[in-house]
C-alpha cells in the first residue's frame, strides 16, 4: 500500500558520497559502497545482500580516520546485472550507532550544501 503524502514520514536529508565499506553481520566479510548518507541512514550499494531486520556493522575510513556504523536492514534489492548500472543493487540501512569520523563528515557535508 502506498502512502499518502500526508502520512509520509519526512527523511533527514540525503547526501551522495560513495565510500568504500566492508560490512557483516559478525565482521567486515563482504565489501560494498555507501551510496549516500544521513544522519538517520544509508544506501549500502552491494551485490551480498542480508534480509530486512538484520543487523549489520560497517566499517570505512575517511581521510585515514576509521569508522564503525552498526544499522538495521530496512530494505534490499537485486537488480538483474542488465540494468545494475542504472539501479544498483543493496539495501537501506537504519543507522542504529554512529562513529564521530561518520557524524564529524555529516556535518561537513551539511555545511557544505547549506552555503
């Protein structure tokens, strides 16, 4: 069922940045890409997909600054490799825990955009 614009939830704002990830949900076994970010979420663009409800850690560094995510999955999809350029497949995570290297580029990136 589909929501009517009054009953939409808003969403904290979405910024594009691919960052290179690894992620599972004991430790880092697969790899993938953070496709864009909020304070709230995230695009994780990958082709090992784990199913709604299960929790996951993620590790990245920025700048030579390591970070750990943990988040639940909300969602996931697999694009048929025909059109994976065009739709990636992966899977919206609910940030659940943050690191200060992933908040600290959040603020960067709202100061940025907010200029």
């Amino acid at each position: 069922m589909r929501r009517t614009l009054a009953q939409r939830v808003p969403r904290a704002r979405r910024h594009p940045r691919r960052i290179q990830v690894r992620f599972g949900t004991e430790g880092p076994d697969h790899k993938g890409a953070i496709e864009n970010l909020s304070d709230s979420g995230l695009f994780l663009g990958s082709n090992h997909l784990f199913p709604p409800q299960t929790k996951i850690r993620i590790e990245f560094s920025i700048a030579r600054s390591p970070g750990l995510l943990e988040g639940v999955v909300q969602w996931a999809r697999q694009m048929p490799a025909s059109i994976a350029r065009v739709i990636p497949s992966g899977m919206g995570v609910r940030l659940t825990s943050a690191s200060a290297a992933y908040r600290q580029l959040l603020r960067n990136m709202d100061q940025k955009f907010a200029r």
